[in-house]
C-alpha cells in the first residue's frame, strides 16, 4: 500500500544524508590539545605478549541512501524488503477485514454459477438479489446489471467466468471514477501550504474520534508534526476522548471547555499549529444531524476562520461512515454532503460487517473517493483504501 500519508513531491522519502561530503565553508573542528607525557613507571617483569588479533576488514563505505525508516545499520534492499513485507502484512489484514463480505459475495455468485451453463433472466434476477444483499445498492446494481446485459447482447458475455470478470470490471471501474471528484491525495496541496487542515465530519458513533487517533498516528508515524483540534465543544465526552488518544499517539491536542464557540478553537489551534511549525492540524466537528441548520452554520463559519488563517483551508473535509450501518450510512453522507462540502470517505469497521458492498454503493451515488478504511480496533488499523485490492479481496484474489 506504499506511504500512508505523503504530501512531499521531490523527496518521497526523508534523507539520511550518509556519508555525505562535506561543505567547503564548513569551519574545521579545532584538534584537541595534545596529551601530557606520560609518567615513568617503574620496571616491571617483562611478561610475553599476547596473540595479536586480525584486525577486522575495512567497511566500505555506503552508498547514500534515502528512507523514511531510520535504518542506520541496515542497507536500502533491506528496507525495502522490509516496506514490502509490511505492504504483504496490510494486504493480508486487508483481505481478512472483508472475509464476511467476501463470504456474502463472492461465495454466494460462485453457488449461483455452479452448474450453470447458460446465462439466462432467472439468474440476472437472482444475481440482482444477492449484489443487492450485499449493500451494493439498488441503483447501482441496476447499473451494473445493465452493462452486463449489453455485454450479453454483444456476445462479449458468454460464459460465467466472463459474467464474473465483469462484475468485478464495473466494481472497480465505479470505484476508481470517484476518485476523479473530491479529493483523493494530499498531493494536491502545495507543500509550502502548512498546516495542511484537515476536518472530520460524521454522527456520534460512527467511530469519528477513533478516526482522527489514527489518522494522526499514522500521519506522524510517516514523519508529519500533527496536532489535533478538539472543536466539539458540544459534547464533554468528545473532548475526553481525543484527550485519550492524543495520550496514546503522543500528538498535541488544543481544547477548551465545554460550549466554547468551535471556530474560537479552531482559531487557536491554526495559530498553535503556525507557531509550532506543524504539517498538519486534524479538526474535530460536532456530529449532531439532527440540528442540521445549527451545524451548516457552524461548519461554514470554522471554514471561513480556516481559511482566512490558511490558504485553502480546510483542505480535505472527510466524512466518517460505519461500514455496518450500510445503507443508513448511505443516507448519513448524503445529508453531510449538503451541509458539510465533504471531499472524501473514512469506511470504518469494514471488518465488521458482511455489507461491506457499501464502499460501491458510496463511490456510485456520492461520487467521492473512498480515502481510509477502519480494518480493525488496534491504532495501526486504518489503512489506504486501494480500490484494486478491495476488488481482488472480495473475489478472493
């Protein structure tokens, strides 16, 4: 899955700066006064020396080298042998996380295709019911199943391992055309724009305060100076909670008391965030839809304070949605998306659910890219959402 977060163009990873030569202007160290002379000692009996060891082999010198693991002594194939095991290890997770969905899916259209030889009405009609099961959605089932029925007529869908290929061709298809609104990598900023905002939206429960533990965990696990903004002031718990996390990640958290005016916090923190130099600053937000005309005005006046602090602030506004409510999750970011100008999807607890169909369903009728996926409780849990691997892991590839 490669970096978790990266904003930097030229230099993809830190530099180590070995064996460097260096600067001509560099000033020379001064050498340290010599040693006094040494008192005479008095005559001892000659005892026979002994075996003198080989010296050891000269180290060649290393070549330079860049990463972003402080391997010292280790060369750059090692790390990189190391990078890909660790990318084989999420994969892995990966594809446990939609076990129950692959289960509900894949297993299900692998019973519905045995035997079968002929594609006919009766089994579009009984491939529609279990996409549907699968939280996938009605609407964009009937997508799909209509690009299937004009492979059909073209004679390009002939057998079943063909009516499989194509199921997965329109997942992913549907899932990499998101990508094309939104926001669907940090890159998109300058790198000179600091701190890189982000705001986290979404309804209490969803796992929108664990999100933002993560995130900042990983984010600062990839060398980034974070901070968090505690701007749910709403809810006392809310803050204890970050206040939590921020404990456990070691990332600095800006809160007030409770019912102070969220974009008076957020203020503050851009400027903490300033001062101290930090490359990104992850916002917290009241999650309470059912006032909705209270958040819209809350959001837009945060938005406005960002973005007169930073240019182009906030830059990601990223909806947090539990992958186990599927389609009431569905109608959740429909109500954000008009409220919130949401540029992204946080799917979490994927590994929870057998509905895990839901990031389709999401990609197709919110048309936003799917960005980070909750695959478990621990904080190393939240990975890139990779529209090749979900695909391949519901199939079993």
């Amino acid at each position: 899955m490669g970096l978790f977060w990266r904003r930097k163009k030229e230099d993809e990873f830190v530099s180590l700066r070995l064996n460097e030569p260096p600067k001509k202007d560099a000033i020379p160290e001064t050498p340290p006064p010599p040693e006094p002379p040494a008192k005479p000692q008095p005559p001892t009996q000659e005892v026979e020396p002994p075996a003198r060891e080989t010296a050891p082999p000269p180290v060649p010198p290393r070549s330079p080298f860049r990463s972003s693991v402080l391997g010292l002594d280790r060369s750059i194939e090692e790390l990189q042998a190391e990078e890909a095991a660790l990318e084989q290890e999420f994969s892995a997770r990966f594809r446990r996380a939609v076990a129950a969905t692959r289960e509900s899916l894949s297993d299900k259209l692998d019973t519905l295709f045995a035997g079968r030889k002929q594609i006919d009405d009766e089994l579009l009609d009984q491939l529609e019911e279990v996409l549907i099961a699968a939280d996938i959605g009605v609407p964009t089932t009937l997508g799909i199943l209509e690009t299937v029925r004009r492979g059909i007529a073209r004679n390009q869908i002939n057998d079943m391992d063909a009516l499989k290929q194509a199921i997965k061709d329109e997942l992913l298809k549907i899932l990499q055309a998101s990508e094309s609104e939104g926001i669907a990598s940090e890159t998109s900023v300058p790198e000179s724009v600091a701190p890189y905002v982000m705001m986290i939206v979404g309804v209490n429960g969803v796992g929108k305060t664990t999100t933002i533990g993560k995130l900042a965990q990983r984010i600062k696990a990839e060398g980034n100076d974070v901070l968090i903004c505690a701007a749910d002031t709403f809810r006392a718990a809310a803050s204890d909670q970050l206040a939590i996390w921020a404990e456990r990640t070691g990332v600095p958290l800006i809160q007030q008391k409770q019912g102070t005016d969220p974009a008076a916090v957020l203020f503050d923190s851009l400027k903490a965030a300033k001062a101290r130099g930090s490359d990104v600053l992850i916002v917290d937000t009241a999650g309470r839809l059912h006032t909705k005309s209270n958040l819209m005005a809350e959001l837009d006046k945060m938005k406005r304070v960002a973005g007169r602090e930073v240019e182009g602030a906030p830059h990601e506004t990223l909806l947090v949605v539990d992958a186990v409510t599927g389609q009431n999750g569905l109608e959740q970011a429909r109500q954000f998306l008009k409220v919130a100008g949401v540029t992204g999807i946080v799917l979490t607890k994927l590994d929870g659910t057998a509905k895990g169909g839901i990031a389709v369903a999401i990609a197709k009728e919110l048309n936003l890219p799917i960005r980070y996926a909750g695959i478990g409780e621990k904080v190393d849990d939240l990975v890139v959402f990779d529209p090749h691997q979900y695909v391949n892991s519901l199939f079993g590839n």
